[in-house]
C-alpha cells in the first residue's frame, strides 16, 4: 500500500522508452508500481537520454511521487529501485543517487548550439545541492532552459561521501571518472555540441583536473576540451579553503587525503589552477568567479559519535581564493553572491541573483564579457533594415534549396580524409604467414565465405595479429572468389572500417563507421538506387548548405536502413570490420549493431554477411558466442615456435645454451602472441648475457604479466632509474605522426637535457658527431653509435625498435598498444614516478627543442604553442635565450614575406597568448614600447580565433595602430576572407573590442593600404561583411572615403569588378556573397555613402542582382533614381 506522506524527494526515472512524452511516461510508470494513481506522480523533466549511440533510445526524468509507492516504502534504504514492465526487455529504474549524467530537457536539432554541464561540490547531492527548500522548482532544470532555450541542461553527480566513506579515490581518480562519463555522454564524437558549465566547490577542483588531462591526452580529449566555451565557478577554492572541521568527519578514512588536497596549503591547487587558467586562455574561454558573502556553519563532532552543523560560522573560501585574486582587478568576470557556500547555489524562481547567474553564463556561452552582443551592435539610427536582413534571409534559404542533391553529392559528403588511412598503415602479411587462414582444413572461414551467412568472428589478444590478418583477409583475391557466387544474379559489393583508436575521431567512432560504409558501397551501387534515396536527397536540398553538410548520427541510421530493407534491386553485401575494441563507445552498443545489421536486411533484397574482429572480451564472447569464429592464437603457435628458436639460434653460443631450455614454457606462455614473444625475450636474453642462471631466469619468465598493458608497466619499472629520463622522452616523441630517424630521436634525447637555445646548437653537433643526418645515416663513430642504439634499447625496454629501412635507421614503437600505453594518463606517472607532476616538460617540448637546434623556428613555433595548448604554461626556455638576430632567418610567404623582429611577433605569429601574457606581467609597458609589427605578423597563422584573441589582447595590453600601419586592416581583411560562415561571430568578437582603439582618426582608420597586389583602399573598401564594417563606421571612419581611382566603398560594393574588390566577380552568383553585398550596401546607404563612378550599367546588374536572390529592390531603386548619367552612362559627379 502506498504511503499517504512521502519524503520531500526527487527521483530520477531512467530506461523510459524514447517515444514517451510526460503524460506518457506517467501511465507507464504508474501502471508498473500497480499502487500509485496517475495523479500521484508528477514527472518535472523528460529529456533523451546522453548516449547518442544507444540502442535503443531512452529517456530520463526526474519527478516527485504524492504518495510512496509501496516498492519504495518497504525497500527504504536503497537508493535505487528496479520497476519491471512487461512490453519492456529492461526495467525501469528509478533512483535518487542521480549518479552519473542526468539530461533535463532536449532542444531542437536546428536550434541546438550548447550543452551546460553542473558539476557539484563537497558532500553534496549531484541535484539537491542546485535546488532550495522548493522541490517543485531546480532552476538549472526549469530556468535553464527558459533562459537559454538553445541550451540543453546537464548535472553530473559523483560520490561525494565524507563520512563512513571508505572511498580512497583522489582528485585526479574522480577526474578520470568524469572523462569517462563526457565520452560515454557523446562530447567525444565531431558533431557534439559546445560546452558551457557551472562548478560548485569541489566540483570546480574536478572540473580543472579534468581539463588538464583532457588537454594532454589523445586527439578525443582535446576535442572535448575546445568544445568549452566558458562558465562559472561558484566558490571554488582555487586557493584552497578551510578543512578543519572536514578533517574531523574524515580522520582515519581513506578519503583524507583528499581532503587535505583542497587545505590553503595545498600546492596541489595552486598548480592546477595555474595550469588550467593557461589552457583556458589559451581557447579564449569566458569564465566567470562567484565569491560567498556570509558566513557557513561548520561541523561539529557531538557526544554520541555523530556530527551537526552546530560549530563556530566560517568563510569556508575566501574571496582571494574563489576568485583566483582577480578581485583586486575590479573585473567583470567576478561577483559576489550573497549567501552561505553551500546556499550561493540554491536559487529561488524569483531570485535576483539567478538572473545575475543567467546572464553570466549567457556571456559564457557567446563569448561576450561586459561587451556588446550580436543584437546590439545596430549603430543608433544608422542599422540595416530588419525587413531587408529578414528579405535576405528567407530569400537565401529559397534559393539554396534549390541546389539539389545527388548521389554523386551525397556520396562526397560522405566520404572523409582519414577514411582508409589505418588499413593503409598496417604491415602487410610476412612471406607465407596467414595463408592457413584459407585453408578448407584448418579453420571454418573458406566455407563461411562462400556458403555460410551472417557473422564470423576472428578474435584474440592483442598483439596476435588481428588487424594484419583482417587486411590480408580484404586484399586476398580469393576472399572475392569465395564470395562470388556464379549463379546468383546478385550484385556483390564488399565494404570495410578499421577501427584506430590512435587515429582520427571519425577513424574510431561509430559516425566514421557509418559513413565509410555508407560511401562505399553506394559507390558500388548508387546509380541503381538513385531513385530510392531521392525523397531523402531532396529533404536535405531543403536543408541549410552548413547543416545539410554536417552528419549526426540518425541520419546516417536512416540512410543505412533503408539500404538494408529496399526492394528494388538484389544486393550481397560483405562487410569487414577490424577491431571493434578500438570503438570509442561502449561495446554492447556495437555489438547490438551488428546483430540489427543481420536483422534489418531479413527483410528485404540486401544479404549481409559480416566478418569481424575483436579482443576476446567478454562482452563480446557474451554475444558472439554462438557465431561461427577463430581465436587467433590458437593457429598461430607454429609461427612462434619457428620465430623463438630462430631468435635463439641468432645469439651467441653461451646465451642460446641458457635459452634453450625455458623456450617450450616461453611458447607456452606466448599464447599465440607475437608481440609478448619478442618483449619476453629481450628481457630473458639480457639476462642471459649477463650470467643469470636457469633458475633466475625461470623466475622473470613465470613473474612476466600476461596482460600486454601491465607488461609495459612491468617493463618501464625495470628501466634504471638514471634511464627513466630517456625512457620519457623517446616514447613520447614516437607517439607523434611520421617516422623518426635514429638522428631525430639522438637529437631529442641530447636536446631534452639542455634549456638554452645555445645548447641545444651545441647538441646538434655532438649528435652529427655520432649519426649523420642525412638520408642514409652514414657510420661517423661506429662504437658511440652502437652505444646510442643500446641506449634506446634498454631505456625503453626494447618497446621502441630500431627498424633498418632504405633511408636509414628508424626508430618506432614495437606495437600500436605501446602508443596506447604512452598516451595514457599512467605513463607518465610510472616513468617518471614522484616527479611526475612537478614534470613540466612534454612531447612537445622536446620537438621544440630539437627544431631549435636545427634552426627550424617554424617547427619550433608549432610545438611552442602545441605546449602551450596542452599545459597551459608558457614556454620560456626559448625565448629568453634567443638572440633577437636568429629571427630573421624565418620568413614566411603570407601574399607577402613577413621578417620577425622578435619574440613578441613570432609568439603572435603562431599564437603564443601565454608567453605574451607573461611578457606584459614581467614588463608591462612591453607591448606599448615595441617596434615589432605584430598584426602583420599574424597574417599567415591557421586560426580565425586565435587571431582575435591576440588582438584582442594586444590592443588591452597598450598596443596601437600607429606601431603597425595598415597591419590592422590586413588582419582584418584576413579574417573577412577566411571565416565566411563563422565570421558574425569572431568579427563581432574582434571588431567591438577593438573599436574604441580606432580613435583619433590618425591612427589609420582611413589610411589608404598595399598589400598582395592590391590597390591603395580603406578598411571600408575591403572589408566584406556588414558585421566587419560597423565598427569602423561606429568610431568615425570616412564612409566616401576614395582609393587612387576615386572609387568610393559603395563603388567597390555595388560593382564588383571595381578597382581591386573585396568581392570577386566570380562570386556573385553566389547567394551568400550577393546577401553581404546588399546588407554592406544598405549600411553604407545609411550612413550618407554615394557612389562616385559606377555607371548605369553597373547599377542596373546590381539592381537584377538583388531582385534575383528575392531581396526587396525598392529601395535601391529609389537610391537608383537620385542619380543622373550622361550619355555615356557614367554618373554625372556635380548631379550627386
């Protein structure tokens, strides 16, 4: 019987079926629990579920019951409650742990722009800790959405238990777990949406660690790191905050040492603030600092052993510490909330500060701080026409829906660069290895091929050789002899995905997998069922070209089922699929798509028939089981038996007479994996030469791992100590892209040691002095080089190998998991043992280091700011001791040579925004005093954003025009060109910053420029988009300003054939550039432009033009008739 007065609680509801809406989702859940009345359920949020990958889809809610359900009254110390549905596979569930992501609300595809993550504090509640006494009001779940209704509302709940708790995980361990979470949610995938946040407390601690880790990881974690946009930290004690009365709850458990990370003390957090305000600023984050005004009530321990919030009041962080400092500067981007620690988060519906909070993080979220937004930048009275913007917009979506799509067009949308980039990067087959594979005898795989249907499944551990049997298996002319089948008349079309879990995102994620697929065999078959995808092409054509452009994953599903289910012509399909470990999502998810892959073509014309690969997960034995399948190592032993007893038989007499009688138990260990072969009998073989006896080296056998990971981890530990250093560094740099030479990697180890730019000079030449450097590595000094290929060798353990080629020595990783292993956040840790954090240096630094030496400040600049993006530190070794003169050797063809002066311009040039922020803190007149021309040494960087953010701090930090002239308005013309779809964004960014420094007019607001062969123009003439041109216009630049033929900027708009125009005429069929030229004309219209040359006949194609987009042509023409022209049709100047 159900309880007449429950608890005042919120619980989560999760596994709802996807097509539930709340009315929905409440008779489902009410007729599951059999005793609770619909109106006793009252369900507050129902948003989709996070795994964009789940099958099937599932929503979560939150929601209050009015009476207890008889479930829950008698199960009242569990957290979490099984609700079985008889139409489900799974039951509900409901909770009130809220663990883990928790989704409020689902936003529109075409309106969906951000995701806000709340991340809670110290022994809080992942959802009580943001709501106050009202349980019908949480306002990140009801206010949110309402305020910023392109946002979707995220809370992550994690343990927070302090007392009994008998948790031992740190900081960076709950970090980890977030990351976790975030890639599981789906922010790992390229079409995940942008992120904002709001940290509480201990929140903010894990959220910064988390970034940390994020920024030097893989390419996955540094795609989630610049999805960050900003957000704000509530109370966060970036300095530490007061733990006395925490230490009383936790003294003797395993969590206090976690609390005594977060003690004013802690140098733990002043690191890692450092480190993280480094990376936000480098991807020009806008965060915001929330500081507490009122005292918290502490704990006190009472006399029965429990504890209550009866101690002495307390500021638990102080204003210093919430605020990183920033309170003395005065800055915007801190405020103060009135209210206890724990109280600053619980807001009422009618609270004055959550509408300080809203607009904050709306700031966050744009990128606005204290500045004007996109719907504020009209200049007074002088605004282009709303009617007109809104003409433009409504005609541009017309006209591009009238540029349809085709297969040919689908198809090249499909496709992507990396799309057969890791099957191309394995070893082919060695000689005859393999060839057993086809044998009718030995495996089941031949008959599979060419009568069997369904799945085959090759696993095994890794190193065995899957991948290189996987691409033998794609090339091998007899797989297609196999499969042909002579007296069907069905059309066979083979298609494969290697998985990279090094690689790409899209070489490792089920979006990649889809449109590979999907590309590869409607290029086999897309003429015969043009027809078929017609209604869905012509869908897209409806859709904006940007939108229509990007994929997201339901669609690539539609697009795949409906190839599996036609009807219209008879298909064989033959899908290869390597190493399903390497997904980068869960693997049930995977492997219910392989099933539904099989399922969904039962019903049409299209036959499936999958060959797969796999580690020998239980996840995956648990659902293949059945299927027909090899382990690999079990056909493999042969193989390594011949390769261990050759190894023997090469070395001397004496090591192979100890070898010989342990190699049996060596094979037997192998287990059919080549890779801990070759490790295990380096190991063995070092040993022997060094006098071990049977016994010992019985004993390193039997206590090697089995596991390849704790193998590697067994390995580095056995590393010297005075090699750790080596060990390091040569892992690290093998990891990136491209081979290294044996000189490369002596050059990065000599230079690692070395802090000076004179030094690492100095290593080149004792480096050549070994190896030669060029392409065939000539001996110099046979017994130094000897020793360097030992040193290698036995700094790494033999996981880096050296691999003679014919343009020379290489070195490279002895397998693609030890790069695995080096990329993961225990590597370092376990090289470089207590030291590791203190351990600024990375994989980037020594590169640096090494261009240096070789005077490659291109190479250099790269990797500087490479190491700046992924610890958030500034690199000084370089700079400090460059001699100003070594500059000059870097010139770089940008339309033009750009000669460096110095630091500041080169750090600008690549966007070094650290060490110019250090610069200005050690001098702060740097900027203000310098003769360096550093807007015209950021023409050529890669980054639009990049570009502003210099900017931006360059004219904050003291910098002028004057100290640069012309350099601007290229700058700017650089970003006018480059960001046609991102420029209202980053020029609003740019421009409304700016603005204020354009004042006094002789600072070259109106000063004619040359640059890549253009004529002498304003920035008015130049600059393409309405947004670029605003500003300007705004701080008193001269609209009829003239080039040297008298053109005017309304000229050079109107006719774009004008002189040198800012807008080719090739362009002018384009819809996008012909919206620009009406918006930029209208503006300079407004505010008193006129055109000085362009003729009637220019007029009347640009009059035809407008009226062809469908944009209203009246008021041109009115403009039009103002006008007279003599009879050569050239406007007559004294009738203007």
């Amino acid at each position: 019987m159900a309880s007449s007065t429950p608890k005042s609680r919120v619980y989560r509801l999760r596994r709802c079926p996807a097509h539930l809406d709340r009315l929905g989702a409440t008779k489902l859940l009410s007729q599951a629990l059999g005793d609770i009345s619909f109106d006793d359920i009252q369900i507050q949020s129902l948003a989709t579920d996070l795994d964009p990958r789940a099958l099937p889809q599932t929503k979560v809610g939150t929601l209050v019951f009015r009476k207890l359900p008889k479930l829950i009254e008698e199960q009242g110390d569990k957290n979490e409650w099984k609700v079985s549905v008889v139409a489900l596979e799974q039951p509900l569930l409901l909770d009130v742990h809220f663990l883990g992501m928790t989704p409020f609300n689902d936003v529109k595809r075409e309106q969906h722009e951000f995701d806000c993550l709340a991340i809670s504090g110290l022994a809080s509640h992942p959802f009580g800790s943001w709501q106050g006494t009202d349980k019908l009001f949480m306002w990140i779940r009801d206010e949110l959405p309402r305020a910023m209704p392109n946002t979707r509302a995220i809370i992550y709940g994690y343990d927070t238990l302090l007392k009994g708790s008998s948790s031992f995980q740190s900081i960076q361990d709950v970090a980890a777990s977030l990351i976790d979470h975030m890639k599981v949610a789906g922010w790992a995938m390229p079409s995940a949406k942008s992120l904002v946040f709001l940290a509480h407390s201990l929140g903010g601690i894990i959220l910064k660690e988390a970034f940390t880790i994020l920024a030097a990881g893989d390419e996955r974690g540094s795609h989630i790191v610049d999805l960050f946009k900003g957000g704000i930290f509530f109370g966060v004690p970036s300095q530490g905050m007061v733990i006395s009365h925490l230490l009383a709850i936790v003294k003797g458990q395993p969590n206090e040492s976690l609390i005594h990370d977060l003690s004013t003390s802690s140098g733990l957090l002043r690191s890692l603030d450092n480190q993280f305000s480094g990376l936000a600023s480098t991807r020009s984050m806008c965060l915001h600092w929330a500081y507490e005004t009122k005292l918290s009530p502490t704990v006190l321990k009472q006399a029965d052993g429990s504890f209550s919030r009866t101690g002495p009041a307390e500021i638990l962080v102080s204003k210093e510490s919430a605020t990183r400092s920033l309170y003395e500067s005065r800055s915007s981007a801190i405020f103060p909330i009135n209210e206890s620690h724990s109280d600053m988060v619980k807001f009422r519906e009618d609270d004055a500060n959550l509408r300080v909070v809203m607009a904050k993080l709306q700031e966050s979220s744009t990128g606005y701080r204290g500045s004007l937004r996109a719907s504020d930048l009209g200049l007074g009275s002088h605004h282009v026409s709303l009617d007109l913007a809104d003409s433009l917009d409504a005609s541009r979506g017309n006209q591009l829906s009238r540029k349809t799509w085709d297969m040919k067009h689908l198809i090249s949308s499909l496709s992507f660069d990396d799309q057969t980039h890791r099957m191309n990067t394995i070893d082919e087959n060695f000689e005859h290895t393999f060839e057993w594979i086809f044998d009718t005898e030995k495996t089941p795989m031949t008959k599979w091929l060419k009568e069997g249907k369904n799945l085959f499944w090759i696993h095994g551990k890794p190193g065995s050789g899957k991948s290189t049997l996987m691409k033998f298996v794609s090339i091998s002319r007899r797989t297609s002899e196999l499969l042909q089948n002579f007296s069907s008349r069905s059309k066979q079309v083979s298609a494969a995905f290697f998985f990279h879990d090094r690689g790409s995102i899209l070489e490792k994620s089920f979006e990649g997998l889809l449109r590979s697929l999907l590309c590869q065999i409607l290029k086999a078959v897309g003429t015969d069922l043009a027809q078929l995808f017609s209604p869905l092409l012509q869908l897209r054509s409806q859709l904006p070209p940007k939108q229509a452009e990007s994929w997201i994953i339901n669609d690539l599903k539609d697009y795949l089922h409906l190839l599996l289910q036609q009807t219209r012509l008879d298909l064989d399909l033959f899908l290869l699929l390597d190493a399903l470990d390497e997904y980068d999502g869960q693997p049930e998810f995977i492997n219910r798509f392989l099933k539904d892959l099989v399922r969904m073509a039962a019903h049409g014309r299209t036959k499936v028939k999958i060959l797969f690969s796999s580690r020998s997960w239980d996840a995956f034995r648990d659902e293949f089981g059945g299927v027909p399948s090899i382990q690999l190592q079990d056909y493999t032993k042969d193989d390594i038996r011949k390769y261990c007893f050759g190894a023997v038989d090469r070395e001397s007499r004496d090591v192979s007479v100890a070898l010989d009688p342990i190699v049996p138990e060596l094979i037997r260990r192998a287990e059919g994996v080549f890779l801990w072969v070759k490790l295990a009998l380096y190991e063995l073989a070092n040993e022997a030469r060094q006098g071990a006896d049977m016994d010992k080296l019985a004993n390193t056998l039997n206590s090697t791992p089995s596991d390849l990971q704790e193998y590697y981890t067994r390995i580095i530990q056995r590393v010297p100590e005075s090699l750790r250093w080596d060990a390091y560094v040569v892992l690290s740099v093998l990891t990136t892209p491209g081979s290294r030479s044996l000189y490369d990697v002596a050059l990065d180890l000599e230079c690692s040691r070395q802090s000076t730019y004179q030094q690492w000079r100095k290593s080149k030449a004792r480096v050549e002095s070994v190896v030669n450097p060029n392409r065939f590595q000539y001996i110099i000094n046979r017994k130094e080089r000897k020793r360097l290929k030992s040193k290698i060798r036995t700094s790494t353990g033999n996981l880096a190998q050296l691999i003679r080629r014919r343009s020379g020595v290489q070195v490279e990783l002895a397998h693609q998991t030890v790069k695995e292993y080096v990329l993961s956040t225990d590597f370092k840790q376990c090289v470089l043992g207590p030291n590791a954090r203190q351990t600024q240096e990375n994989v980037h630094s020594f590169l640096a280091k090494s261009y240096c030496a070789r005077l490659d400040l291109h190479g250099a600049g790269r990797s500087i700011a490479d190491y700046e993006m992924t610890t958030g530190l500034s690199w000084n070794a370089f700079f400090d001791t460059v001699s100003p003169k070594h500059y000059t050797n870097l010139i770089l063809n940008v339309g033009h040579y750009i000669l460096f002066d110095g630091p500041l311009g080169y750090s600008a040039h690549y966007g070094m925004l650290l060490y110019l922020k250090e610069a200005v803190r050690n001098n702060p007149d740097a900027l203000r005093t310098t003769r360096e021309r550093l807007f015209s040494a950021m023409l050529g960087g890669d980054s639009v954003n990049q570009k502003v953010a210099i900017t931006k701090f360059l004219f904050a930090n003291g910098y002028t025009i004057n100290q640069d002239p012309g350099g601007l308005y290229k700058l700017l013309r650089t970003v006018d060109d480059v960001a046609w779809d991102q420029v209202s964004y980053t020029m609003n960014h740019l421009l409304e910053s700016v603005g204020p420094y354009f004042l006094p007019l002789d600072q070259g607001l109106n000063e004619q420029v040359r640059w890549a062969g253009r004529l002498h123009q304003t920035g008015l003439h130049t600059l393409r988009t309405v947004d670029s041109v605003r500003s300007p216009l705004k701080h008193g630049a001269e609209v009829n300003a003239r080039d040297i033929f008298g053109w005017t900027p309304l000229d050079h708009t109107l006719c774009p054939l004008a002189g040198s125009s800012a807008m080719p005429v090739r362009d002018t069929d384009d819809v996008d550039v012909m919206r620009a030229r009406c918006l930029k004309a209208r503006l300079l219209l407004d505010h008193g432009g006129i055109a000085l040359t362009t003729t009637k006949v220019q007029w009347e194609k640009f009059l035809h033009d407008v009226e062809r987009i469908g944009a209203g042509v009246e008021y041109y023409r009115e403009i039009f008739g103002r006008y007279q022209f003599d009879q050569k049709g050239r406007p007559i100047r004294s009738k203007i």
